[in-house]
C-alpha cells in the first residue's frame, strides 16, 4: 500500500464519522438517456485536470489526494498551479510527466469541447511551453478563471474506470486511485436504478439537484424573429405570455422550473427582470387552417418531452400567424436546451457563442466576445461582460429565454457522495454504499 492509500485508510478509520466507512466494491445502475450515458463515460474514463472540492466538509475530509494550496481545488495530476506577475502567464506544476500534461492541455483549449469553444469565441488561445519539468500558458493580457478553464481538461483514457466492451462501465485504472465502487452499469429507462436522471412526477427517497438548472432558449438568425413578432413594441412580451411557460413547466417537467427572461439562469448571474418585459393581456389564438403554400419555420430541435412540448406550443403561435413549424435536425433556427458547463457566467456565455457560431457572427458581438473583460482576473469585471454579451444577443432577438429546468437525479438511500460536475454530469469516483 502506497503511501497516499496509508495515510487515506487511517483517516477512514477515525470513529468520529459515527458511519459506515466507505469502502471499495459493489455495482452501481445508472439509467440516463443515450446522451448524458455518452457524458458519464467521459467523466469516468477522462481524468480531471482539476476538479472543485466537494461543498461538503466531511466529503471533503475522505478525499484520497489534498487539494492544491491556496485553490478550492484539487488535483491527481497537479500538485500547484499559479499565476505569474498579473496573471497573463501561468504555471502548471505537474505530478509526472510535463509533456504529457502540456499535450492534454493543448488539446483541449484547440479541440472541440467548451472550452476550445470559449476560448474560439474569444479570439485567443494561450501558448503553452515546458520548462524545467513545470507547464507554462501565456495569454495576451491577464486571465483570471484559468483554474475553472482546466476543470474543463482531462487527461483521456486514464481515468478510474476504462470503458468495458460496450462502454458502458469497467475496472479501475492503475492510472488513477481505486474507486470505492466497482463498477457502474446503464440500464434501461424502465428497468431498477440506483442512479436515475429525475423526472416529472417522480419521488425518490434521495434526489440530487444539478447547481444550475437547465435553460430552454430560441436562438434565431437576424429578422427570424419578425415571425414570431418578436420586432413589434409589445412583441416579446406578447410572446412570452402566449407561450404559456407556466403551463409548459407543469404539463411537461412537473413545474420544476420558472418562466426565464435572462438567458444567464439563477446561480449564474443576479436575477434582474428586464425593464422593457410589461405585463401584457394573453390573446387569443385562431387556429385556422393553413394553405399548403403556406411559409414554413424550419426548427433544429432533439427530442425531448420539454422541448416536444414547446416545439408544439410554437407550432401553435406561429400556426396563429401563418407559418407552419417544421421541427427536425435542419434550419438556422433552432430551440436548445443549454445547460451551462461552468459556473463562471462569462465562460459559459463564451461556450455557448463558440458553440453557437450565428451568436458571434454580427461585427457587434465579435467585439463585444473579444472584450479582455470576459476574461478578467476580476469576477466582478467578468459578470459585467458578460451581462453585456447577454444584453446583445437579447435586444437582437437572436437569443430568447423562455425558461429554466430543473435537473435533478434520484439515488438509492444507501448511495453517498456521488458529485455533480458544474455542467450537471453525474460522478462516481468518491461514492460507496452504506447499510442505511
């Protein structure tokens, strides 16, 4: 037994938990749709750069590895990370292997995840160089969410559990410590869970809830929104309170949720209502059939029994004005289901625009995301940015909120510490079956 698993085994062995101590073994059932089953293999198959200390004090306390000094952080893979003068240099102080770590790094802020996304939309992209066995990055002017840009990075395939032949779990990696579970499972939506994705109606002994719900938002090309009469004075509002998302919510996701006007959600940004929203009479909305050259609305849309309902809700607005919906995988117009992948507003706006490339197309709003600010070392400097891009999009129609959804998981009672990643994924690494 290594060092590390000594010292963490007797500080299991303290009888002050009053509790069952974790212990490794035992199988775990997930039951998620195919795309969050895709997002817990790569939670479980990828190591962290770094990853948040869980906001429990005696979670804290059972963590197998410190975290890194002066960070509420904690890394396998870093044993420091700091900036250098006024931030614009960073240094990554690796366990082993520098060119590896540079390697991953590089990777992931040029690849195809939200952070290549927000540092594309950015306009600007670190060199990273090794020196004397450390990592170094170097932007253009000082950044100041590094550590919440890393916790977007991993290391592939060296994570606690390599996926097994159907890629749907496996044993523990030597390349990372033990897992206190064996091993977890998918299973079909209608099949024993012990980890279940929450759904309307549904109670559950233990739930869990995603720190930052889920935003369903329309985002339009330029003058798309004229078929909504969204450019009319009274438009937007207009439009909101015949959308109904009251209803919406209770209807289709047990009113886990609120009518949204902002598209940073609560836990993100304050939640300030905007100024121009007055309260407006609901119409009433004819229904009458339209002609078969009638003007189509072509909608990208995935399936999904909120975003069925409001996709069916605007078929009905736009039926009311003379356009047929035409929802599937196609058009510039498309209704999302965001869920933020950070918790710092700026870098989450900046992976949305990255994703997104009509939300970074006008002159306008490549100037506004190439602002330094969004970047800044400063928290406070970064959420006025950011609010800034937000107001853009919304006073453009090209983003309009409609609502936010809760996510929220169902656990076996006997299931401890399981962590939700900021973007809502599920993770296993720390969790272990007690007998009550």
């Amino acid at each position: 037994m290594t060092a590390k698993w000594a010292l963490a085994a007797l500080l299991l062995a303290s009888p002050a938990w009053g509790e069952r101590l974790p212990e490794p073994g035992g199988a775990v059932r997930v039951a998620l749709p195919g795309a969050d089953v895709a997002a817990l293999i790569e939670a479980h198959r990828a190591l962290p750069l770094l990853e948040p200390l869980p906001a429990d004090e005696s979670a804290r306390r059972r963590l197998a590895w410190p975290p890194l000094p002066g960070l509420a952080w904690r890394s396998r893979v870093l044993t420091g990370l700091s900036p250098v003068g006024d931030g614009a240099r960073w240094l990554l102080e690796p366990v082993d292997g520098a060119g590896a770590l540079a390697d991953a790094v590089s990777d992931c802020f040029g690849g195809d995840g939200w952070v290549g996304d927000a540092l594309r939309a950015a306009g600007t992209a670190p060199v990273v160089a090794v020196a004397d066995g450390a990592v170094t990055l170097t932007f253009p002017f000082p950044v100041g969410p590094v550590p919440d840009l890393l916790g977007g990075c991993s290391l592939t395939d060296a994570g606690p559990w390599a996926p097994e032949a159907d890629g749907l779990g496996g044993a523990a990696s030597a390349l990372a410590p033990r897992p206190l579970l064996a091993s977890w499972h998918a299973v079909g939506p209608e099949s024993p869970a012990d980890l279940a994705l929450g759904q309307p109606g549904q109670r559950a002994a233990r739930s869990l809830s995603a720190p930052v719900p889920d935003v369903l938002v329309l985002l339009l090309p330029a003058d798309a929104g004229d078929a909504l009469g969204l450019s009319a004075a009274d438009g937007l509002a207009r439009f909101r309170t015949d959308l109904a998302p009251e209803l919406l919510l209770a209807v289709h996701w047990g009113s886990r949720g609120r009518p949204l006007t902002r598209l940073l959600p609560p836990g993100l940004a304050p939640d300030v209502p905007e100024p121009d929203l007055a309260p407006v009479a609901a119409t009433t909305l004819p229904l009458r059939a339209l002609p078969t050259d009638a003007p189509t609305f072509p909608l990208r849309v995935q399936p999904d029994p909120l975003l069925d309902g409001v996709t069916d809700r605007l078929a009905v607005l736009l039926r009311a004005r003379g356009r047929a919906l035409v929802p599937g995988a196609a058009g510039d117009a498309a209704l999302v289901r965001w869920r933020p992948p950070v918790r710092d507003p700026a870098l989450a706006l900046l992976a949305l625009a990255g994703a997104w490339p009509g939300l970074r197309s006008d002159p306008a709003d490549q100037e506004r995301l190439a602002s330094p600010d969004l970047l800044h070392p400063r928290a406070g400097r970064r959420l006025e940015a950011a609010i800034a891009v937000e107001r853009g999009w919304l006073q453009a129609r090209r983003a309009v909120p409609l609502l936010s959804a809760d996510r929220w998981y169902a656990l076996d009672a006997r299931l401890r510490d399981v962590r939700l990643r900021p973007d809502g994924t599920p993770v296993l690494d720390d969790a272990w079956w007690t007998e009550r």
